[in-house]
C-alpha cells in the first residue's frame, strides 16, 4: 500500500478504480469498494461467536489489590455468555490498563 502512497482507507478513497487496479490486479476492485463501505456480503446474524468477552470503564482508577471482585463479575458474564455458544471457553485473558502504559 505505500509504494502508492496509501496509509489510510481516507487514501484509498481518494483512489481512481483505474489506479487500483494497476497497482493491486483484480483486488483492486475490493479495495475500491470496501474503502467506499459497499459490500453485497449478506449479514449473518445467526453465526457462533469465535470469541466472547466482557469490559467495564470505571469513572476512576482502582488500585489492583481492589480488582478481584471486578474480574469475578466479568468472568461470571463471559462464563454465562459461553453456555449460549457452542464452543466451550479454553482461556481468559484480562487487560488491565496501567497507569504507566497509558
């Protein structure tokens, strides 16, 4: 994508089809369509998840030691969201964000 100057969907719309295609063959066409939001794609509403998760923003920072009871209500809601999904859970993950990497 940079060796026609594109960074940013923005850029690819700014993009004549023509041009697209030069440079990416065939996908070009893709390009030029997903950039400007048309996809005949129709929705599937009824999939299986790949992945549940849950996630709250709290007004203010809470220290860690203060956390457990947090992560317990949000891995309960994942753990009942799971036994409506046919695939089982097999890893939890949480994300704290630290003060220090923000």
């Amino acid at each position: 994508m940079k060796v026609v100057g594109t960074t940013t969907v923005g850029d690819l719309y700014r993009l004549e089809l023509s041009d697209l295609e030069t440079h990416f063959g065939s996908y070009g066409a893709r390009l030029y369509q997903l950039a400007r939001s048309i996809d005949h794609n129709p929705v599937v509403a009824t999939r299986v998840s790949k992945s549940i998760s849950a996630e709250d923003t709290f007004p203010v920072d809470i220290p860690l030691e203060e956390t457990e009871q947090q992560i317990r209500r949000l891995a309960e809601k994942v753990w009942r969201a799971s036994g409506e999904n046919a695939h089982q859970p097999h890893s939890f993950l949480s994300a704290p964000r630290l003060p220090c990497l923000t």
